[in-house]
C-alpha cells in the first residue's frame, strides 16, 4: 500500500495568482457625487422615455378614436 505525497502549492506561480490580495482597498470605493450624478442622470432619461412613449401611444389612441368615428 503506498502512501500519498504531499501536495505543494507555489503560490508564486502564475497558476496561483488569484489568491495574492496586492488590491488596495480603497480603489474600491465610489465617489458619492458621481454616483449621485449617475443616478440622476437614469432618472431623467427614464423619465423622457416614458413620456416619449405615452405620447405616442396616446396620439395612437386619438389616431384610431377618429378613423373609428368616421366609419
């Protein structure tokens, strides 16, 4: 019966580099004026876009209201 050899890891390889935290942490953090900016920035076109869209489906409606009275 033979014995198992033991396992070494080289964590100076390129196989192991994902295990080295050299990231700072604070790169992590996020600018809370930019991301106010951002986020201001979604809202208002979120906001043209649905009133874009509720315009035309509006003129749609009135569109074939009227062909339908006609008729």
């Amino acid at each position: 019966m033979k014995i198992k050899g033991q396992t070494i890891y080289d964590l100076n390889s390129e196989q192991f580099k994902y295990l080295q935290k050299e990231d700072d942490k604070s790169s992590l953090r996020v600018d809370i004026n930019e991301l106010k900016k951002r986020l201001s920035q979604t809202k208002r076109s979120n906001f043209y876009t649905t009133s874009l869209v509720v315009v035309f489906f509006s003129a749609s409606l009135i569109a074939l209201s009227v062909i339908s009275i006609k008729f």
